[in-house]
C-alpha cells in the first residue's frame, strides 16, 4: 500500500512468504531502509527505484522468478548482501552461493560476473561437465569408462579393482561442430568409499549406473537414491551390462516411479560392443544439454581455466597465492580476492581442481589433481597393516604408505585432507610420542563386551527414509574425544568401547551409547548417568550437522520417549515425533496422549530434556563460531577466544578433566561446551551488551542443574521457565520477548521462594536468578536471597 511511503524511519521491511508478483515503487520513498527481506515470492523483476535506497545494507530476493539485475544495484555503495539463489537468472550457484551455506555469494563476484557476461566479446562457453559411473564393485564400471573413450578396448580376463577413483578425459564434437570434454569419474564400488561419496557425487552431472545382469542388484535403490540424495536430481542412465547373455529382470517402471531423475536404460554387452555405440550417443547429446553447459562464463575464467590444466600436466597442486597471480594474470584485479574465490569454488564443484576454502589446514593449497589427492587417502585405508589392525595406523606406517616422490612434503595436508573427509581422527598423544590414528571404516564389525547401567536412561532414537552409508563413521571421527575407554592406565586409543556401527561416549558425568542399525534406516541412542542433558545436547547437535550436510533433502525422524509414570525410566518407551511435538505447542497443543497407556503427557514437560536447538545452531553455522582445537594438543588447558562487541577478544582457560569414573574426554569436549555458550553477533544468537555471554549461559546451566536436583512436583515447572529464559536469550536482544522473560524469571524467583530457605540448593539458585536478571536488565527479587 501507499502508506508504506510514509514510514520514513522504517530501517527494517520483512515481506517473505507472501505471493508478491512485484516490488511496488513506494518503496523507493524509504531512504533509511537497511535491511528489505522479500523471499519466497513471485517478483519478476528488480525495479530502478530501489537505487535511491541509499542505505540498503542487504538485499534479499531469494527463490523468486528473478531474469535480470539492473545495472543501479552495481551503484549502491552501502549494499554488503545481495541474495538471488533460486532465482532463474544465469549465474553458476557456485556463484549466488550454495543453499547449504547461511549467507548469499560475494556481492561483487555476482555484479562482476553477470555483467561481464552481458558482453558476447567478454565471454566465452566452457563446454565441458562431469560423468560419472557408478555402481557396485566388479560390475565392469572400468571397462564401461575405457569402452567410451574407445571401442575397440580390449576386455581384460580380469580389471584391476578401482581403488578410490579413476577421473579419465573424454573428448568429442557436437553436433554444432563445438569441441566438448567430459570428465568421467570412474568411482570405486566397494563399501569403503561410500563415506566419500558427499564430497563426489556433485550436482550439474550426468550420472551412469551400471549393474551386472549375472547377479541380482539389491543395492539397486541404495545407489538411486544416494544418486538423487546428494545431485539433487541429477539425470541418471540405467546400463545393465550383460554378460554370457544372461539377464536379471528390473522393473523398470517401479523404479522410474520412485526416481524422476532416472531418464533412461540401456542394455549392452561390453565384450561383443552390442549397444556401445547407442549409449555413447546418448550420453553425448544428453550431457550437452546440461543446464550450465553453454552458458557464457567471462573469457578470464576461462582463461584462468585453461592456464591451470596445462599446469596440471607437470604438478599435482599450487599454493594459492600462486593461482591468486594466474588470476590477475588473466585481467583479475590483485585485491579482487573474493572473485578469484568464486572461480575456484565453481571449478571445484565442477570436479576440475579441488580447493577446500573453508578448511585452515587446506584453504592455502589448490589441488589440480583430484585423482592424485583422492587416491592417496585410499592408499591408507586401503593398506593390508591398516586392515590387519582394524583401521589403526602411526605416523610412521604414513611415511611408507606415502613414500613417493609425488607425496613428498604433503603429508600434514594429505592427512587434514583424510580428516577433512571424516575417514580417520587422530588418538591424543602426549608430546613427543608418534602420533596415532584410526580409520573408524576399518574398527572391528563385532561389538566389544562392555556393561551398562539401565536405570533412569535417556533414550532419543533417529530414524531415516533413505540412510546414507558413512553417518556413524562421521559421527564416530567427530565424537572421537568422548570415547569412553574402560580403564584410564591404559594408553589412549586402546580399550575404546568403539566398533564399526557403535560407539560408547562420555564426559564428566554421563555415558552415551550411539548404535547404527543400517538394515533399520536407524541409529538409537541412551544415556545413562547424573547430568545427561549436556552430553546428549552435544550428540544431537553433532547429529544435526552431519545431517545439514545434505542441504535439508535427507528426510528423517528424530524420536523422543514418552515420560509418563509407566514410560519414565523404560527402556522401550512410547516414542513421539520431536518435529509433531514442535507443532503442537506452535499451535496451542500443550497436551498429548501416551500410545501405550493413554495417558496425556505435557508436551513441554516431553521436550524438557530435549530442547529445540536448531535455530540457535544454524545461527552458529551461519556466523562460523569458535574453531576446534586439534585433538592432538598436549596442553591441559584449552583457551577459548570468544570476540566481543567492542572489538576486543575475551579469553577464557578451561582445564581439561573428568569426574566420570574411567572416562577419558579431552580438549574438544570443553571447547564444544565453550562454542555453544560463545556469544555471538546482532544477527542471531546469545547477544547481551557488556555482559560475560559464557557465565550467562553457564548460569542458566547451573540454574537447570540445581533445579534437577529438586523433588519432581517442584522440579519440573522450574525447569521449563529455564527452559524458556534460554530459548528467549538465545535470540537477537532486539527479537527478544521481554514480557515473557521477565514473566519467567518471576516464575522462577516465586518458585524457589515457595520452596523455603530450607532445601538444598535454594539459596544458589534464587541467587543465580537475581544475577541473570541483572545481566538482561531485569529486576528481580526474592525476599530472602541475599
């Protein structure tokens, strides 16, 4: 409406969700608007008028029907953030940013690249993509790949076994007489390899699944599915390669059903070429037409491009300041870093180099070789003594495994590049001893004998739609320091309670049993011990990113127990929907009925020992929080630098230990605990001027411990009015509701003054309540605290 023209003040303008076709011109009337949400709506065009808002900050257009960007964005000298993901205008996502990351691309990467491109004498088409086949081990995926480069291969009695991935170049000339590449990724089948099919199996490629007819396929969805899970749907060519003319039977039309992507079959017989030449053909027209394939790109990325595939003949890898001068050397300007970036993003996603730019130990090396790097972290869990000792392997085993010339000097970065891809986590070690890591793909299937403690247990359980191979493994690499090891003499590393679908967790006080049943699509999790929320918090959160990996399309349950008086305390409890609990409150639904007796539960009093995180966690994610130290630092305190709004950096030193009997916990443990209270900046999550963000939080979580130790008709309103101060103080100050903070807090000043000076624990907690009051600038009493 016209009246918007009006509020000259407005700085903030939230119309997402809506069905808004286009931005109405009285916008442009609002000169002190910084921030203009518009997301999710049916706006075809950026209208000239919002250049005269003049102290536009941040853009957001994002998942519209956007084509063009009119040349007045370029002009505005306050925007920082330009959000056009989603929109079908023709820019690489590589470039508008990926949906998995919280922020947009680099405002000037996204002008620059878009209207160089509107140049026809600027640009240039890079014809090439990525293919890539795959399948179980021994189906004849390596013939197939050497089969399209050339007919005539001859079949040999018995292929070599690809061990990782084959990356081989296939050329050929369109039907418009243009020369094309491919890059055919030849992917090793066994299980092995599966957990680093996330980091390969990329969108924007054509894929072909080959499967042997002599055998039955049962892991035919598996590969369809992980397929459609991690390309978003990239096209897919079935090819049943038949062998002494034996056929399995497929049902295709089943299939073709449940998968969208799988466009077409094609039978072939490798060793007489039958439907050779029909399936090259195919493969050629359709991966012409994927969708970046003859869009221009500037003609100085090609350049660049081009540059780095001759220095790709002669040496593996460059430094980045090396290909920051091949940038400018190809008309780039020197301090146009965030494009240069942009490009090695979008040549990374395209399989051309590999550059990790969000990894310290690796963002200073580009990898012009993806083979080359691929395959020397399989040369590790590949090794016969590796295997031999379930995945256990020194630094010293290492320094044979990458004896090679072309490994010299790369061992640290090969190594981060192997954690980087969750295969292996480091034992802690004192200083001076060699240093020592497992390959958790290669631990023992068996469980180890170990006891457990079924009283009073938390029990959470997950269960998945389809079940990506390799969760637990990660899980296992990122939990690595909770590890609960039987007898504290023994050396780190020997004795974990650690198999290949398990894991037995600790810290101070609590122990965490993680079990993956793959043939169940689930994993399920009980925690046993005196304070089990915190540890559990860590498992769900560590849980919850692995799954965000998967950019919101793994479809999965998480599922909470049921506490009424016949479930509380059973290890098979009623289980409840946590996302249909979330629901409920949303909508006024504070009561739910047991399935097993009946009964209607709280449902705040259900989420009470599993709260709702997610959004304080995407929050973290977006800001990039405190790094983790390396689990190898000897020291026996961890600092913790947690930036300030000052500027300044505040330090706090947390010592390592543990008070759980014959728990071993080391650095990581604490500096988790630290990053889930640091305090982070205006735009989301825990932000409270001048105040000390971790004792905050450390308040609150003093305040739930004291509480927890109360009797339960007095316990469990405590906790829930905690439970909401935290949710409320873990949004951005200006989002806060105060009268609800303030009516909480009052809450539980009047409880702890109901319960008397007499109980124990009393005093500390009306006393924690007055000072967490004052640090958010709320007055609170209890008459005889203090």
């Amino acid at each position: 409406p016209e009246v918007l023209g009006k509020l000259s003040n407005l700085t903030q303008l939230y119309l997402s969700d809506n069905q808004i076709t286009e931005i109405p011109e009285v916008l442009g009337k609002l000169s002190n608007l910084t921030l203009l949400y518009l997301w999710n709506n049916q706006i075809t065009e950026i209208p000239e008028v919002l250049g005269k808002l003049s102290n536009l900050t941040l853009l957001y257009l994002w998942n519209n029907q956007i084509t063009e960007i009119p040349e007045v964005l370029g002009k505005m000298e306050q925007l920082e953030q330009l959000d056009l993901r989603g929109n079908p205008i023709p820019i690489p996502p590589e470039i508008l940013g990926s949906n998995q990351s919280y922020q947009p691309g680099d405002l000037r990467t996204i002008l620059d690249f878009y209207f160089q491109t509107r140049d026809p004498d600027a640009t240039e088409e890079l014809n090439e993509a990525k293919l890539l086949i795959v399948g179980e081990g021994e189906a004849g995926k390596t013939t197939l790949a050497n089969k399209l480069l050339n007919s005539d291969y001859e079949l040999k009695q018995r292929e070599p076994t690809t061990e990782g991935i084959d990356v081989m170049h296939w050329k050929f000339t369109q039907a418009n007489g243009k020369p094309f590449r491919v890059h055919l990724w030849d992917f090793g089948g066994q299980a092995i390899y599966h957990a680093t099919h996330q980091f390969f199996l990329t969108e924007r490629s054509l894929y072909v699944f080959l499967v042997d007819n002599r055998r039955q396929n049962p892991n035919l969805c598996y590969w369809l599915s992980i397929i459609e899970l991690l390309s978003n749907g990239s096209p897919v060519f079935l090819v049943q390669n038949e062998k002494d003319d034996i056929r399995c039977e497929i049902n295709l039309g089943q299939q073709r059903g449940d998968f969208p992507n799988l466009e077409k079959d094609f039978a072939t017989n490798l060793a007489t070429n039958r439907g050779l030449e029909a399936l090259q053909r195919a493969l050629q027209n359709r991966i012409a037409t994927l969708d970046h394939i003859n869009k221009p790109i500037p003609k100085r990325w090609a350049n660049v491009r081009h540059v780095l595939e001759n220095y790709s003949q002669r040496q593996t890898h460059i430094e980045i300041g090396e290909f920051h001068n091949i940038c400018v050397g190809q008309g780039f300007k020197k301090s146009d870093k965030p494009a240069m970036l942009g490009l090695s993003k979008y040549l990374h996603d395209l399989g051309i180099i590999l550059h990790f730019q969000k990894d310290e130990s690796l963002e200073n090396i580009v990898i012009l070789n993806p083979e080359w790097a691929t395959n020397a972290v399989y040369k590790v869990t590949d090794n016969a003594e590796v295997i031999a000792n379930c995945g256990y392997f020194t630094q010293e085993n290492l320094q044979q495994i990458w004896c090679d010339r072309q490994y010299q000097d790369l061992h640290k970065k090969l190594l981060k590049l192997m954690k980087n891809f969750q295969l292996c986590y480091e034992i802690p070690s004192k200083q001076g001893q060699q240093q020592q890591y497992i390959a958790p793909q290669r631990l023992p299937l068996e469980a180890p004998n170990y006891d457990w403690d079924d009283t009073d247990n938390l029990i959470l359980r997950y269960e998945y739609d389809f079940m990506p191979k390799g969760i637990i493994t990660r899980f296992i690499v990122e939990m690595h320091l909770f590890i609960y090891r039987r007898q504290s003499s023994l050396p780190k590393g020997k004795g974990d309670i650690v198999w290949r679908d398990g894991v037995i967790l600790a810290d101070n006080y609590a122990k965490a049993e993680v079990i993956e049943n793959y043939h169940k699509r689930e994993i399920r999790i009980r925690v046993s011990g005196k304070r089990k929320e915190s540890l559990l918090t860590c498992i769900r959160h560590e849980l919850w990113k692995i799954h965000a990996t998967y950019d919101n399309r793994l479809k999965y349950t998480e599922f909470i127990p049921c506490n009424c008086s016949e479930c509380k305390g059973s290890q098979n409890p009623y289980l409840y929907d946590f996302e249909d609990l979330r629901r409920r409150l949303a909508n006024n639904r504070y009561e739910v009925e047991c399935g097993k007796t009946y009964k209607m539960v709280q449902v705040r009093r259900l989420m009470t020992d599993f709260p709702d995180n997610s959004q304080q966690w995407e929050e973290k994610e977006r800001i990039s929080g405190i790094k983790q130290p390396e689990s190898g630092d000897p020291a026996t305190n961890v600092n913790v630098n947690i930036k300030i709004d000052n500027g300044k950096t505040m330090t706090e030193t947390y010592p390592q230990n543990n008070n759980f009997p014959g728990a071993q916990i080391g650095s990581v443990a604490i500096a988790n605990e630290v990053k889930d209270s640091a305090q982070q900046t205006a735009s989301g999550g825990i932000h409270i001027e001048n105040a000390n963000t971790a004792e905050i939080i450390k308040l609150i979580s003093s305040m739930r411990e004291t509480a927890m130790q109360f009797p339960e008709d007095v316990r469990d309103d405590l906790i829930i009015d905690i439970q909401d101060v935290e949710t409320e103080i873990n949004k951005p100050k200006d989002q806060w509701d105060r009268p609800r903070l303030k009516k909480c807090l009052k809450g539980i000043a009047a409880g702890v003054a109901a319960i008397g000076v007499g109980m124990a624990g009393a005093v500390d907690l009306a006393n924690n309540t007055i000072d967490l009051g004052d640090k958010v600038g709320i007055e609170i009493q209890v008459p005889w605290a203090r």
